[in-house]
C-alpha cells in the first residue's frame, strides 16, 4: 500500500474526482485553504499540503457532484455537478474553530475498514484518532503511512493502566503499585465502588517512575507518534489505601453522570491530577515534543486545585452521561450544569496546555442505535467551546451504525471547521435524499419531534426514552420510512429508515414487557434472532447491541430484573438535587 506525500495525492485525488487543470500552492499566512477559479485552471492555496488535501474534496463535493457520507463509498450524482461557475475565488479560507476533531476508536483495526476510515477522515477534514494502546500495537507500519499522508494524528491511549502495569508482571514483585480496596477483606469500602478492575494506586512514588518509564518506552518502540495517553481503567475501584484516602472528596451532588446504584461516589481528581502532572514532569525531561493526554471523566473530571495544564499535557474532558435535550451551557439544565462547570474549570487550568472534549454523538453507552439528532445543537456548542479556548472535540464511533449516527459525524465535521448548519443541513438532505429531500425533512422532524416530547432531561438510553413516550409515536413513524427506504433502496441511511423504524418498534415492545413482568426468553430471542436478519447488508447495529441484549436474556432467564435499562435514575437524580437545593434554603 503505497502512501506519497499528502500534496501528491492531492494532485491524485484532483485527477482522479474533478479533472481538468489545477496549480497548487502554499501560502502559510492562509488561516486554511482557498479554492478559486481563474481562466478555467483550478487554483488550491493552503497554509499546508493537508489542507491543499482538504480543499480537492471539498471543491469535489462543492462542485463536481461527490458526497463522502460514509467510509468505503463515493457517491456521484452527475445532476449535482455545477456548470458555468464564475471566475475568482469560490471558496475563501476561512479558519476552523479547532485544532483537532476526529474520532475514538474503541476496538481493533481492521485491514480493509481501516483505509476507508482514513479515507473518509481526509475527505471530511477529521485529523485525529484517539485508539487504545493494546490496537494500536498492531497497527501496520503501511497503514501508520497512509493515515499521516491524510494528514491524521493518531494517539495511543485510552483505558490504559492495566495495559502499562498489568498485574500478572507486577503484581507480585511490586504490590504496592495496585489499587487497595478494604472492602474485599470485610472493612467498609469507600462509597461508589461499585465496579472494579485493577486500577493504580497513584500516589505510589515507584509506580509514578514506573508509568513514565513504560510511557517513554512505548514511545521509543513507535517513534512515529507525537502523543500518548494515561488513564485508569474504565470504571471505580480505585485506591482506598491511608495515603489515596486523604486525596478523595465526598460526592458534592455536582453533577449527574453515574446510574443510580452509585449515585454516592466520591471524586478522585486530585490523587489522579497530581499522578498526571508528576509523570508528565519525567516524560518531560527526556521527550519535551511528546504529549500526554489524559481524560477527565466520571469521578475525575475537574481539575484538582491548583493544577495547570502546562505545555505538554492535554486533558480529554468527557461528557458522559450529559443530557441531549439542552445545550451544555443552559442553565435551566441540571444534568449538564456539572460538565459545564467541568469545562470552565479547565478554560481556567490552561496555561499552555490544551483542552480537548471527549463526546458521544453514537448514542452514549449502549450504542442501542436509538434516535439522536444532534445536528444545530453541535454548531452552537462547538462555537461556545471555541468561545472557550477549546482545542479540539472527539467522538466515539462504530462503523456498525452509521446510519444512524454518520448524520452526526458529518455534522460534527462540518460544525468544527465553522461551516454554516444550514448549508450542511441541505447537503445532508440533498445528496441522501435525491427527490424526495421534503419527505426526508418532514421524518426527521417526525424523529425530533418524539424525541422532544420527552419532558425534562434525557440521557439517551433505552429507559429513558421507552419510559416516556407511547408505541403509537414510534408506530407513526413507520409510513414514511416505508415509503423513502423503498424509493432510495441503494442509499445510505435512506434505505436502512423503515428496518430502523421496525427496530425501535420491537424493542419499545420488548421494553414494555420487561417493565410489565410479563417477558420471556423467547420473545427475546426472537427479537434477537430479527435484528441478526435483518442487519445483514446495513449499517444499523453495532456489535454490543447483541452483547447487551444477551446479558438482558440472561436476566430473563434467572428470573430477575433487567441490569441494565434502570429507569428510576432520573428520577434518583432529581430527588437528590431537590434535597440539595432545600438544604441550601435551610
């Protein structure tokens, strides 16, 4: 797999998309690249050969009729083509609003999805993704090139202290290095550890000498990287050692982004923060060009007092768990009030250092491709964390439901370099819904308009909506998924609208059978059994629908309530900030 440099595949790229005569050329006072005409030759400006990159795909969707809705495919509708353009310059450099947007990649890299991920990240201006160190340790060296000739920064990180320490090389020459939980040997446990694995006891000096050590050598084994991550494994069970204790602060009801079985947790920011800044510090010293990256998330998510981002270091704010029914900064919203109070804290912690948000425009945890249009709300939060000194946004991703969410990562592309919505918007409907664009608004209004009436607050999983609106709404959605998936049968997501529409229907059936005591194995089974048929050839489901769905047949099965679709935490919540509020009052 050859990879030339990204101006000579922009060369490429424009023979192969657009034809015809094109200069390119660099200009690095250019905020980014500039597209004009003159005298029937093409003319590409840019501050760089990834943005001379960008701009052929752009002037290929502008003007000569491609859309690059999803990887692995390039649609060419020759009635979008664009005739008689006029002389002078078509599109004019405009800045994006951030360093960085991209992608989270949270399984292995495949030998053929993988290029066509790269792929699609060039041509929609993503240059960043964030991968667990475990996969990127397979990732070839031929495809290490073809990302960086996409001009795409790939970080090693994520979840990754047990990658780094794992217990069965350390745990019997070093026990100091890993979590002590009192609670395993009948002293009560600190509250909120509720799901463990085998974290880190970071206040631990040696460990600190240790990660860094293990960072450096990741590093050094694949020199082509400029940034690295640390962070816990995914979950609670951290350290409850004398030391860690005294870092810990209580639960202060600051915020709602756990279910309810923890709602009593406590917040691990210092102990984590100054673990951060200690082996950035020794990172530092031997590799001042590399970066580390590290999350803040659940009960780690503000910064400890005191704490500074300084060059160097760069912190991944995560809004898990946010409310999708109100912008991030509206006040009327208790849900997001937290990670609004999150992100200012961090504007304020910059001193060199960089900001990055850690989102999930894919349906939060569950991946239960359920409706999420996260489309004008993304513009106006991104251009309020560009108000806020933000550098970059990410998102979790599966290529499994792009149907579903590749809307949103369109839009996401589209948000972070300060297009307008609008425009976006009418791309979107005109190239996935050729003839039919106005029965395509009016179903997704259809789809927004269920989703809106959800009173209050809502964290999209299946409890939180299946609880809240009735069968007759999804029901009503059905006709005109019918009618534009049998009408656009070979466009994506056109042609997945009535399976998905169906989709949502069973399991709203299935939904209410569980909160009516009244489901069985097999009626589990057989909507398992559907989804598999049915999800050939689509891209609707991810994996973990079925892992979630056989974990809740398990449940079925031992006769107890299903783990996972809790529809009491909002309401736990909101008691909780009721009871603050009055204690407030008192």
């Amino acid at each position: 797999m050859s990879s030339p440099s990204p101006l000579a595949l922009s060369r490429q790229e424009f023979h192969r998309l657009c034809g015809g005569q094109a200069r390119f050329s660099l200009d690095p006072n250019l905020p980014s690249f500039e597209i004009a005409l003159k005298q029937g030759c093409w003319h590409f400006s840019a501050p760089t050969e990834t943005e001379l990159l960008y701009a052929v795909y752009d002037c290929a969707e502008r003007f000569f009729g491609y859309d690059f809705f999803e990887p692995g495919t390039e649609n060419f509708d020759p009635s979008r083509v664009k005739h008689d353009l006029p002389e002078g310059i078509l599109v004019p450099a405009k800045g994006p609003l951030f360093r960085y947007c991209g992608f989270i990649q949270e399984f292995p890299f495949d030998l053929k999805e993988t290029p066509e991920l790269f792929d699609f990240m060039a041509k929609n201006k993503l240059n960043y993704l964030l991968v667990w160190m475990k996969y990127y340790d397979e990732l070839p060296r031929e495809l290490k090139e073809y990302a960086a000739s996409r001009g795409i920064i790939i970080e090693s990180g994520h979840h990754n202290f047990e990658y780094l320490i794992p217990y069965e090389k350390y745990g019997k020459t070093h026990p100091e290095y890993f979590a002590v939980r009192p609670g395993r040997d009948g002293e009560k446990a600190l509250p909120g550890v509720t799901h463990v694995s085998h974290q880190l006891c970071t206040t631990e000096p040696g460990l600190r000498e240790e990660v860094a050590r293990q960072l450096l050598a990741h590093a050094e084994k694949h020199p082509e990287l400029s940034r690295i991550g640390l962070n816990p494994n995914d979950g609670f069970g951290w350290c409850e050692c004398d030391r860690c204790r005294q870092y810990y602060q209580p639960d202060d009801h600051r915020k709602c982004n756990v279910p309810a079985h923890a709602v009593n947790y406590f917040y691990a920011e210092k102990a984590y923060d100054e673990f951060i800044g200690s082996v950035a510090e020794k990172i530092r010293r031997k590799r001042p060009d590399l970066t580390l990256n590290f999350f803040g998330y659940v009960n780690y998510s503000s910064p400890a007092e005191n704490f500074r981002l300084t060059p160097g270091i760069s912190i991944q704010l995560a809004n898990y768990w946010r409310c999708v029914q109100h912008d991030l900064a509206d006040p009327a919203c208790p849900t997001n009030g937290g990670f609004l109070n999150d992100l200012l804290n961090w504007e304020k912690a910059k001193d060199g250092g960089e900001l990055m948000i850690y989102e999930y425009y894919m349906g939060i945890n569950f991946y239960m491709s359920l409706p999420l249009l996260f489309w004008k709300r993304m513009f106006d939060e991104f251009q309020f964390y560009f108000d806020h000194r933000t550098d970059g946004v990410l998102t979790q991703f599966q290529p499994g439901h792009w149907s579903i969410y590749g809307n949103n990562y369109r839009f996401m592309a589209a948000a972070a370099r300060g297009e307008c919505f609008e425009t976006a918007r009418q791309r979107f409907f005109n190239s996935r819904f050729p003839g039919l664009v106005r029965e395509a608004e009016a179903f997704f209004a259809q789809v927004q308009e269920l989703v809106d009436s959800v009173n209050g607050c809502h964290i999209p999983t299946p409890a939180s909506l299946f609880s809240r609106i009735r069968l007759e709404q999804l029901e009503a959605l059905l006709p005109p998924a019918r009618r534009i998936s049998r009408k656009l049968p070979d466009i994506r997501p056109a042609a997945d609208l009535e399976c998905w529409v169906r989709y949502l229907i069973r399991f709203k059936k299935i939904y209410d059978s569980e909160m009516e005591q009244r489901i069985t194995v097999r009626e589990m089974q057989a909507f398992r059994n559907w989804i598999t048929r049915s999800g050939r050839g689509r891209r609707l489901f991810a994996l973990p629908v079925q892992h979630y769905l056989k974990l809740w047949q398990q449940d079925i099965r031992e006769k107890r309530p299903c783990r996972f679709f809790d529809v009491d935490w909002p309401a736990e919540f909101r008691r909780r900030q009721e009871e603050a509020a009055a204690g407030q009052k008192a």
